[in-house]
C-alpha cells in the first residue's frame, strides 16, 4: 500500500494523540473532574462506602481501573464499573446514571483516588466520614435521647437472643446512631476493645458518620 502525505499526516496525528494520551493520562480526563464546594448526602457516602468496600474487597484487578464514581455538589451520585476495564464507558454510564438525578454531576472518584478538587472537601477516603477501618473508629458510649427505629429495634430484639446461645466467656456489642436508625454488632472471645471498635465501624460503614455503643451484652450502656 502506497502512503500519500495525507495519509502519513493522519497516522503521525494519531500516534501523537496515543503517544499524549499514555503520557498525561489524567489532562484527559480533567474536563470531567469535579471541583468546587460539594457536600454529599448520607445515603452517597453510604455508596461511596460500598465502592471503596467493592474496590477492596471484590474488584478484579482489571475492573479497578474503571471504576467510576459520579456526584453533583447537591450530594446526589451513582458509580459504575465494567469488568473488562473500560474506563470510558464506565465513566459515561456513572454520569449519565448520576445525572439522571439532576444535570450537573461530575466525577468525584476514579478508582480509589478521589479526584474531587476542594481544599475543603472531607477526607472520604481514609476516615473523614467517610470510608474506614475498624480500627480508626473512635469508642464512644451514646447519650441522649436516643429512640431506636421499628427496622433497628427489631435487630436488637434479634441481638439479644442471639447471645443468649454464647456461654459467659464471650462479650457482645450492639451499636447505633444518633437518630436509631443505622446499627452494628459484634461479638466473640477477643479483646473487647476490638469488639467494641469493630461493632461501631459496621454501624458506621452503612451510616457514613459517627455512631455510638448502645449495649454491652444485654445491658444497655447508652446513656440517657
């Protein structure tokens, strides 16, 4: 096949856009990045637990490059990701799926880096209500007026008679949030200041903020 100079111009363009494309990867994505004052909702950091969760957890290595994770600054999201590592349309069905919500969205993470520009913004990727490990949480016993609702109360109830089955040697925790919606537990024969964290951090990984200890074995500890 004979090259003409429109064609050898057309095929150097093309390498330099490849060739740019590997060398500054992120200058092509920047278009989509969020910046700017944004506060996400609770049941979005909630999301954004499950994607961080799911990008450690579960993620095969090819599918972490495509992780998407999509929100508008009124705290609405949706993230997505395709299993064959294709990073482009993973990152157009988060936005359109996010802007099905409300126009505006734009990405806030890419993987497991926040791309978010806000000097401001909560460190949501290490702790700052956001995702977590069990061992950073904070052991705080609740107080104040705390009512617990029908959905957490009846785990409770559950809670309770599950212990009854474990002899004297192991403790239990039962946790929950400010407004007794969100709860956590655990239990067993190791160090119950582990115990204790480990019972808040699953109250926490489903609430996105701060929970409290509401019950040690069957005694309730919050404090009214």
């Amino acid at each position: 096949m004979k090259y003409n100079n429109s064609m050898w111009q057309v095929a150097i363009m093309r390498f330099l856009i490849l060739f740019l494309a590997i060398l500054f990867p992120s200058n092509i994505h920047a278009a989509n990045d969020g910046k700017g004052v944004i506060e996400l909702s609770k049941g979005c950091i909630t999301e954004l637990n499950r994607y961080f969760n799911y990008f450690n957890d579960d993620a095969l290595e090819e599918e972490k490059n495509s992780m998407i994770f999509a929100a508008h600054k009124d705290g609405h999201c949706a993230w997505d990701t395709h299993v064959f590592g294709d990073a482009k349309s993973a990152e157009k069905d988060a936005l359109k799926s996010c802007n099905d919500i409300g126009k505006g969205c734009k990405v806030f993470s890419r993987g497991s880096e926040i791309v978010w520009d806000w000097d401001e913004l909560p460190n949501y990727s290490h702790g700052g209500r956001g995702q977590l490990m069990w061992n950073e949480v904070e052991i705080i016993i609740g107080s104040g007026a705390i009512e617990l609702t029908k959905e957490a109360n009846e785990e409770y109830q559950d809670y309770l008679d599950n212990i009854k089955q474990y002899d004297e040697a192991t403790t239990h925790y039962f946790s929950i949030s400010k407004d007794g919606k969100y709860y956590g537990l655990a239990g067993g024969s190791i160090s119950n200041s582990k115990l204790k964290k480990m019972a808040i951090f699953e109250c926490m990984n489903k609430y996105g903020d701060l929970c409290y200890l509401y019950a040690e074995n069957d005694e309730i500890i919050w404090q009214k």
